[in-house]
C-alpha cells in the first residue's frame, strides 16, 4: 500500500433551483469538473491530504482480442486435372512486448506486476491442404490476443486523525469508476485459413 499527495474535488449544488444534470453530478472526483452551463451557481472545492488508491467492485469480462498480426502466403499450383494434397509445413516468430502498469487494481486481478519485458515466442504448425485442379493456394493466416476488460469503483482512503495526530479511522470517499484492458494470452488465437485462386 502507497501513500502519497491525492487531490479531490467536492461538487456542491447551490440554490432551490438547481437544475437536473446538476444535481447528478458526482459529490466527489480526482478530477476538477467543469460546470456543465453558464452562469452555474454551484460551488466545487479542492481538498488534497495524504492517501492511498482502493479498488472495490472489480469486475471483468471478455473482450475481443487485438489482432497481431495477418500475413498471407502464396503457396503452390495445381497444375494438374485431380486434386492434389499437400502439407505445409511452418512457423511463426513474433515479438512480444508485455506493458503492465503497477496498481492495485492490476494486483487484485491477479496480474504480472513485472514493468515491461519483451520476448520472441514462435508458432508452428503443419496444415494439410487439397488443392483443386488448376488452383494456387494462399494461406491466410491471423493471430489475435485474448484479452479481458475490467472495470472498478476506485476510492481514495484519507487517515482521520485525533487531536494527538494519531489515526483513529479511515474515510473511504469514492472518486469515480476505472476500466482496462487485461491481456491474458497475446497468442490466444491463431487461425490458417486457405483460400485458393487462378494462377495468372
């Protein structure tokens, strides 16, 4: 846990006329809030003390994938009249760059909490093809990441302290909701799909 200078910013509405999207405003932010019309009576005030980031309510679901890469292959022609099998044989070599940011939120996902590394990681496989008469083959192939969004509720907790300068509690204020993308497998889907044309 890491403590360290947090500004906050309370939002108060003004006045027995306060409009609707006034009064939704969030009570408190880490970030200053704009009034959302002119001439808004409403009265925003900065606190800043000493506190620590916690995360409540993480939730996490699937996300598509980012895609990696794609490349194509021009392989063999049938110049034959019968189909004709063939095998092709291959691999892969891709560099991995894997980012990960040191937060509370990345540790209760149970995340690599590592800074940044890079490695090569390659993938081969062997794909038996029937290529019909008079046909080129090309492979397209397409790797994906499997990924994971989460989102969280993130609270600042500030140290209540008693005349002695001794914590006596703790004051949880909520700030606003994060989201992210959490990379399980940057290799999590790796389709070959062949695909076959005339020979010019």
């Amino acid at each position: 846990m890491s403590w360290d200078i947090k500004t906050i910013y309370l939002w108060k509405p003004v006045g027995s006329r306060t409009c609707s999207v006034c009064l939704s405003m969030p009570k408190w932010s880490d970030d200053e809030p704009v009034k959302p019309h002119p001439y808004c009576d409403c009265e925003i005030s900065m606190y800043s003390g000493i506190a620590t980031e916690k995360f409540k309510n993480i939730k996490e679901t699937s996300g598509g994938g980012a895609v990696r890469m794609e490349k194509q292959l021009t392989e063999i022609y049938n110049p034959g009249t019968k189909p004709m099998a063939y095998t092709k044989t291959f691999s892969i070599s891709l560099k991995s760059t894997t980012q990960v940011k040191i937060s509370s939120v990345a540790k209760e996902l149970g995340m690599e909490v590592s800074g940044s590394s890079e490695t090569t990681r390659t993938w081969a496989d062997s794909v038996p093809v029937s290529i019909p008469p008079k046909k080129r083959l090309i492979l397209e192939i397409k790797i994906e990441s499997l990924e994971r969004i989460y989102t969280a509720d993130k609270y600042y907790v500030f140290p209540v302290l008693d005349f002695d300068g001794y914590t006596k509690d703790w004051e949880e204020m909520f700030v606003g909701t994060v989201e992210g993308v959490r990379v399980i497998d940057e290799w999590g889907h790796v389709s070959v799909t062949p695909r076959f044309e005339n020979s010019p």
